[in-house]
C-alpha cells in the first residue's frame, strides 16, 4: 500500500471536466472514492460526489464504472492487487515447504519496520472502512483471499494453521485503525515473534 499519494492531485483538479481516456483516468476515479471513504465512510461513495471528487461528468465517470457497487469493487480490487504485489515480492525468493514463505509473510507486515499507521495510510485506512462497513461480502474480497491462500499454501503447513495466521495478521491490521502507533506497535512486535515460533512448532511436528 501506498501514503497519501492522490490528495495533492484532487485538490488541483477543481471542477474540471475531463472525460478523455488518459491513463490516469481510472487512478483519479479510484483516489477520488479512497478519500470519500476516508472522511466520510462508505456512504459518502455516490456517483456525484466522486464526479465532483475527480473533477469528471457523470457520464465520463459512468463509462468506467456505472454503479456505486462498481466504483467500490473496482477500490477493493485495486487495494488487493496492491497487497497481493508486496506479498509475492516478499515470498517467491523463499522455496515453499519449509515455512519461509509465511515468516516472511508476516514479518511484512508485523516486522519492526513495518509501519502499521493506517491513519497515514490512506488506502489501507479506507480499504478497511469499505470492508468493516459492508464491501466484505464483494467477490473481490473473495478473490483476493483465494490468491492469498493458493500464494502462501504448500508452505509446510496445514491449511487451518494457515488460515489462524492470516486471521492473526488480518487482525492486527484492523487494531491499527483503531489503536495508536504506541501501542499497536510493540503488541504487533510481539505477535510477529509468537507467530514465528508457532511456524517453527508447526513445521517441526510436520
């Protein structure tokens, strides 16, 4: 995930028109929803709104996405996309089966370098709120945890032991939202170590 890369943008593009097909029209579009669902939650997320947001006519904003359901999928499926990029850079160097893969799974995003401050996050922070408020239930949601699952199985473990480490991870990632940096820091610290001594646990009985 990125910071706070698109507000810049919206805030000079005014109320201007631009509905021609630049690469940076879907960015804008996409940006413009993030910052909706930032300050004003999911219901903010209207077709106007978004125009006003990305500076676009509702019909250049429909020709991509027609419906709220879509502009909010179409969020959804780049947050993930974006997520499942980290996570692939950080395990193909590891061979699967000796539970490296995992490790490095959550030392990514448990590590002590990680920066687990969604409120400087915009898109993890508004990726979150559109999940907690109702998008969990989108088949980009599904999608994405199947190419997380079939991306870190075949690790030396099984798939329920699998499945506790990425809801253990998911988990602190949603206290993030809600905790400050001093205290979710050294909790995730120490869950990271908990975690790698399960892995080891699990890849030894196995």
């Amino acid at each position: 995930m990125h910071t706070d890369r698109s507000v810049g943008m919206i805030a000079e593009m005014g109320n201007n028109d631009q509905t021609s097909e630049t690469p940076d029209t879907v960015t804008r579009i996409l940006d413009a929803v993030m910052v909706l669902i930032r300050d004003g939650g999911l219901p903010a997320v209207t077709l106007s709104a978004v125009c006003r947001k990305a500076g676009l006519s509702k019909g250049g904003l429909m020709h991509h996405y027609p419906s709220k359901e879509a502009l909010v999928n179409a969020f959804l499926h780049r947050g993930g996309e974006e997520h499942l990029a980290l996570v692939r850079q950080a395990t193909q160097p590891h061979p699967a089966g000796s539970g490296n893969r995992l490790r490095a799974y959550v030392d990514l995003f448990l590590g002590e370098s990680t920066t687990l401050q969604c409120d400087e996050d915009r898109d993890c922070a508004a990726v979150m709120m559109a999940l907690i408020q109702g998008g969990r239930d989108s088949d980009e949601v599904r999608k994405f945890y199947e190419s997380l699952h079939q991306m870190l199985s075949g690790d030396g473990v099984s798939d329920d032991f699998l499945e506790l480490v990425l809801a253990t991870v998911d988990g602190v990632w949603l206290q993030s939202v809600i905790e400050p940096p001093e205290t979710i820091g050294p909790r995730s610290e120490r869950i990271r170590q908990s975690l790698t001594r399960l892995i080891a646990d699990e890849i030894a009985d196995n």
